[in-house]
C-alpha cells in the first residue's frame, strides 16, 4: 500500500495506492476543504494534517504494511514520530 497525499492551501488529499502487476492503482481517496482556521497552518502543518486524516480515515487499509508520499520529506518525518 502507499498513501500519497497533498495540500494545495486551500484543501488537502490523499489517495491509496495498491500494486497491481507492478503498476500502482488507486483504491481509495480522500479530500478535504480546510476552514479559515486550517488555512492559517504552515504548508509543512498542512501536510502532516492529510496524512493524519487520511491515516485515520483508511487505517482498516493500513493495517498490513504501508508506504508514504509527501511532498515534502520533513512532513514525513514528523507524522512517523508521532504514530
């Protein structure tokens, strides 16, 4: 599995990967518009929130093993000290 998520600043995603003969597909999505308050949230913060949310949302997927995509490597950083 690998979760790849994203944040534009004004929303933020993630979609679940699965291979398949080699190739990823996506097998689930997840997006959400952020609120006045989470626009305020550095890009880095925004970051580690999608991955969280989607991590929760999609933990009955994650339960084997999984990988992480981010568009930073900081923000992967920080959500795997926190889990």
């Amino acid at each position: 599995m690998i979760l790849h998520t994203d944040s534009s600043g004004v929303d933020v995603g993630a979609v679940l990967m699965q291979k398949l003969d080699k190739t990823p597909r996506a097998i689930a999505y997840h997006w959400h518009k952020l609120n006045d308050a989470e626009k305020r949230f550095s890009a880095h913060e925004q970051e580690l929130m999608s991955f969280v949310e989607a991590a929760r949302i999609r933990r009955h997927y994650l339960l084997v093993s999984y990988k992480t995509r981010a568009d930073t490597a900081m923000s992967l950083r920080q959500a795997r000290q926190k889990s």
